[in-house]
C-alpha cells in the first residue's frame, strides 16, 4: 500500500472543478457542466452546496430534491410562471434532470431553466416566481 499523495492528472482536475467545492459566490455555474462532472465523480446529483450571488445557466431542466431552498432568487424570465415548472410522469425515477438536493440558492439568478419535483414544491414554486409582465407592473419603491 502506497502512503504518497495522489495526484490527478490535468484532465481529472479540469472534469472535477465544480464537484469538489462546497461554496460558490458571485460566479456564473453552467448547470448542464456541473452535472456531468458530478455524474463523472459517481454522484448521481449535485448535493450539499451553497451558491450566493451566482448566474445558474442551462439550457437545463433541474430537479429539485430534498431540503434544497431558494432565498430572493430570480427564477427565471418568463411571462407565464408555469412554463417554467414540469410535472413528472414517473413518482419513481426521472431521466435526463439535473438533480440538486440539500443545496441552497441565496440571490441567484436563473437562465433557461425549468423546474420539476414533488407536487408541493411545484405549487410552492407557483406561488412564489413574479412573471416579467408583474414584475415590469410593480411601482418603484418610493424613497
């Protein structure tokens, strides 16, 4: 048994460059990358981090899993919040999504991405994303 350090090959390095940091501020992350590099490490979803400030890029459908949270996110730029959320057909396992769990989202701002989860998320996502047509409606607060 070896006791000398393991090294990983540049190529390694660059396939593992956004799996292995837990925090990510004020930074663009293309979702689509970041799970494969996760599913290249052998984790089937994006678990355990924090993005503050960040640019969450797809194309991408995302699906979001156990006590991941959004605090003062844009969501996305629509003018109908349901096109951007997606119920699943299947309640066992879902194909072709990018899974994010126990992660937490502070004040990021999301590009073509759509959502999809449980019935509950889904409904807590409706409620809570203002379409463009609301938000370009609001008064500017007064001073």
């Amino acid at each position: 048994m070896s006791t000398e350090p393991q090294t990983l090959s540049m190529s390694e390095m660059f396939t593992r460059d956004l799996v292995t940091p837990k925090t990510f501020t004020r930074e663009a992350i293309w979702l689509p990358a970041m799970a494969v590099q996760h599913w290249n490490a052998g984790q089937m979803a994006i678990e355990g981090k924090t993005f503050t400030d960040c640019l969450i890029e797809g194309p991408a459908l995302m699906a979001v899993m156990k006590d991941t949270r959004f605090e003062s996110c844009a969501m996305g730029r629509t003018t109908e919040v349901s096109s951007l959320l997606y119920r699943p057909v299947s309640r066992v396992k879902m194909a072709g999504v990018v899974g994010v769990s126990n992660c937490l989202f502070v004040r990021c701002s999301f590009a073509q991405i759509g959502y999809t989860g449980s019935d509950e998320l889904l409904e807590q996502l409706q409620a809570g994303i203002r379409p463009l047509t609301e938000i370009a409606e609001a008064p500017e607060p007064r001073a």
